[in-house]
C-alpha cells in the first residue's frame, strides 16, 4: 500500500484523539448497511455501452466531539471512517477504505436556529480489487447552514476532492458546490433535496474505437474491468447531481433511509447519466 | 374551543378537566389551571426539576406558579448546556455535569422554551402561571385540579402544539359543593412535531 505523508499524520491524529478520554466530549459510534444500484456503473455515454451493477456496502464512524469553548460555539470533531463496497458483477469495483475526517464547526448564536459555518476535511485510504484504482482520497468542504423554520434546514457548501492513485488515469481533482435542504416531515421522519455541481476530472468507460474521446482525453487506458474490452478515459466534465431522500427514524438508535440520485456528466458534445437507487440502515450508539 | 362546561357548580375544592383535539383524541401534556375571578391566588409554590436523561429533558411540559425554583440536573454522562431565549425566562447554563448549584427562579407568567445547544432536539417547555391550581393531562387527556376554595374560577389550557392563546379557551366554572367537570376541545397543530434524534438523517446527527 501507498500512503501519503497527510495521510498518516491525519490517521494518527484521529487515532490519538479518539483514544483521549475527554469530559467535554461526546461519542460518535454509526454503522451503516447498505445496498445499491448504479444504471451506470460503467458512466458511459453511448447506451449500447452502459452497464448496470447492484453493491453491498458497510460504513463505521468512530470518533467524538469535543466543545472547544464554555458555550459550544465551535466545535471539533474527529472520526475514523470504515467505508467497504462489494459490486456484484463488476468486482473491480469493490474496495474497501480507511481513514480520518476532522471537522471544525462555528455556531453564530445560541440553539438550533443560529446559523453554524463548518470546515472539514477528510482523507482516506482506498484498496480496490483493481489494484490500479487503490490511492489516497481527500476532501476538503466548506459548509454554512441555517436552520430557518422549526422543521426545514438549509446547507451550501464548496468542496474541493482528489484522488492519488497508481496510476494517472485514476488520478482525479474536482471543485464543486451543493445546495441542500432538509425538511421534518414528521417527528421520525425527514426528507431531504440536494443539488451538486462539480468541474473536474472524470473516468468514463467506453468501448472503442471512440476517437472522438480520444480527443478530449486526458489519459486512456485499456481495461478489463468488464466482460468485453473497455477503454477507460480520463475527462475534465461537468457533473451535476441531484439527490431527494427519505430518512425515517426507527428508534432512537436505528434508522433507514431510501435515496435517489440522479448524476448528469458533460464534456463538450459528450454526456453520460447514472440513475443510483440507495438503501441503508443506519446505527447510531 | 370551547365544548361544554358541565356540573359547573360542584364539590368543593376540585375541576375534573378532560382534554381533546379537534378529532376527539385525548391530549396529553397540556397545562390546565384555574384562575379565582376574583381576589388574588395563594402562593404555593414548590421547588421542582427537569432533568437531562438519555440526551432528552424530563419530564417534556412543566407547569410552575410564577416564584418557583427549578434546576436542571444532568444525569447523563455527557455534558449539556440548556438555555431559553424566552421572554419569560431567558438564562443559559454552560456545558455542565451534575446538578448545577443554583436552580433558576421562574418569576414571570408566560411560556418558556428550554433546549440544549449541544443536542439540538432535546427540548422542553415550561409554563409559568399566576395561580397554584394547575396540573398536566397524562395520556389519556385528563387532568384534576385540587384545592381549590369555593368560587368562580376562570379555566385555562396551553399545550405546545395549541394554535393562538390560552385565553381563546377560556371557560368559567364555580367551584362549589361537588366535584366540577371541564372539557376542553383544541385546535392543535397537525403533526404533533416533536424534534427527536434521528440516525439516518442527511445533515448529520451532530452538526
């Protein structure tokens, strides 16, 4: 495995802080399951090309809280993330990951109603079967949000990615923006709207000859990830996203939540659309 | 809404007041009391709490007269910080474990909104009346109110989810020689909207 410098030294300090008993802290112990379905997983944009996959997934948060202030306005969290995904036909694509996100949150007032500015940052290890996608994933987001009704909170944010891997076809950067709304339908219940706007690089799969990605490419590369031999292109594209969820509380440990996606990524005259259907459970002790 | 005041002239010293939305469901946690239309009422006040439990206040709705003490005691083993930007009572009690030294002086009538900065859905309410006869529905809608001395009392209901004020329902009752019986219909916000964790939200448990 390869690893970054910021990798460890993040990892490390998660690990350090996680581990350190503090009073004015609370635990942040979720579990997620989940299953779901990508119309396509292969992000091509002629139909004949498109493949579909079901993945099983499994997440663990593990970290804490901590109030650095007496009165909680800005807030430091730290977490471990175990993040694993297993792709029922395309095995290529299952991985598993490991890593750190450390958020700093400002609260410009007292209650759920003051508006809050978050910075957070993540970075991740990734081994995927395809050992030429294995690399190191960061993030870094900036979030305001505000709760401005009793039940309908509003988030936007810019969030800046890239990926480190093997190999320059999978080496990928973006920027980006999203717009999010949650509202509280009832007590247990929660719906949520998102939109997402990202500029960066793509790698789409496409069975050649494609001369005309062949221009627009940053890199290609001969893979066999599928049945049939695909070329994999590397893009710089626009992708826009839109995503509704239901989130339903079951107890107040356990909740699911059902989400669609759907993703539009553009270059030039060269466009591709996912369709991605989520189910999850969701644990938080 | 106002239904019916039956047996308005009735036992000393007690109103047996049933609650009910505008479907006929009982309504529990709302705060029914009576005050003499005429003369001022006793003091009876009575120290009270509302404690911090599995990261939820209890008990959810408190009625108090107005000069009572109540504290706040944490009995989880995170820190809580509960405050109330109320008009009726506006404090704030930083990140603190146990029980704090000094419990807060409710003097003022009217409603206050308690909620934790730390645990954005945990919240309580705390209604501050001018009189010591007041109690709460349990499940079932049905609250006594106890001790009264004979007279005419003007009968009040608040609930949290009660759309306008007390005063829209406001019923007149003699309190006399037998037990006095009230009935409340309310017209309630639908949804009965109580903020609450929920695992799977998007924005995060913890924002």
């Amino acid at each position: 495995m390869r690893s970054s410098g910021l990798h460890r030294v993040m990892f490390t300090a998660a690990l350090l802080w996680v581990a350190r008993t503090g009073a004015n802290a609370d635990w942040i112990r979720e579990f997620r399951a989940e299953g779901l379905y990508n119309s396509n997983v292969s992000r091509s944009n002629r139909e004949e090309d498109r493949l579909d996959d079901f993945a099983f997934g499994a997440a663990v948060r593990f970290g804490k809280f901590t109030h650095l202030d007496s009165a909680d306005r800005l807030r430091l969290t730290f977490t471990l993330d175990l993040d694993s995904q297993a792709f029922a036909e395309f095995d290529d694509f299952s991985n598993i990951s490991a890593g750190a996100t450390a958020s700093l949150r400002y609260r410009f007032g007292l209650g759920a109603m003051a508006p809050f500015l978050r910075v957070e940052g993540g970075v991740r290890w990734a081994d995927f079967n395809d050992e030429l996608q294995d690399g190191v994933r960061s993030d870094l987001s900036v979030v305001i949000g505000k709760r401005v009704l009793e039940r309908l909170e509003l988030q936007t944010g810019y969030v800046f990615d890239h990926t480190q891997t093997r190999t320059s076809l999978y080496d990928q950067q973006g920027h980006g923006f999203f717009a999010r709304i949650t509202f509280d339908l009832t007590s247990s219940t929660q719906l949520s709207a998102e939109y997402s706007f990202r500029d960066g690089e793509v790698v789409s799969y496409n069975v050649p000859p494609r001369p005309d990605l062949i221009a627009l490419a940053n890199t290609r590369l001969d893979v066999n990830i599928f049945v049939t031999p695909y070329v994999a292109y590397n893009l710089d594209a626009t992708t826009q996203r839109g995503a509704f969820g239901i989130h339903q509380a079951i107890t107040r440990n356990v909740g699911v939540s059902l989400r669609y996606e759907l993703q539009s990524t553009t270059r030039d005259q060269i466009d591709y659309t996912s369709h991605v259907f989520l189910a999850a459970i969701h644990i938080s002790l | 809404m106002l239904l019916f005041i039956a047996g308005a002239t009735a036992r000393a010293g007690e109103i047996a007041i049933t609650v009910t939305d505008q479907r006929g469901a009982p309504v529990a946690d709302a705060v029914v009391y009576a005050m003499p239309r005429s003369g001022k009422p006793p003091q009876r006040t009575q120290a009270t709490s509302i404690a911090h439990k599995n990261q939820q206040f209890v008990p959810y709705v408190t009625a108090v007269q107005a000069g009572t003490l109540i504290n706040l005691p944490n009995l989880d083993p995170v820190k809580h910080h509960a405050y109330s930007i109320s008009p009726a009572k506006s404090f704030e009690l930083p990140l603190y474990s146990g029980t704090p030294e000094k419990p807060l002086l409710f003097d003022k009538p009217g409603i206050v909104s308690i909620g934790c900065n730390i645990h954005d859905w945990m919240r309580a309410y705390v209604y501050v009346v001018d009189t010591p006869f007041f109690a709460i529905t349990e499940a079932d809608g049905r609250a006594q109110l106890r001790g009264l001395a004979a007279g005419a009392y003007d009968v009040e209901v608040w609930q949290p989810r009660l759309k306008g004020g007390p005063s829209a329902n406001k019923q007149q009752v003699t309190v006399g020689g037998a037990s006095a019986k009230v009935a409340f219909a309310l017209d309630l916000r639908s949804g009965g909207f109580r903020p609450q964790v929920n695992p799977a939200a998007s924005n995060g448990t913890y924002r």
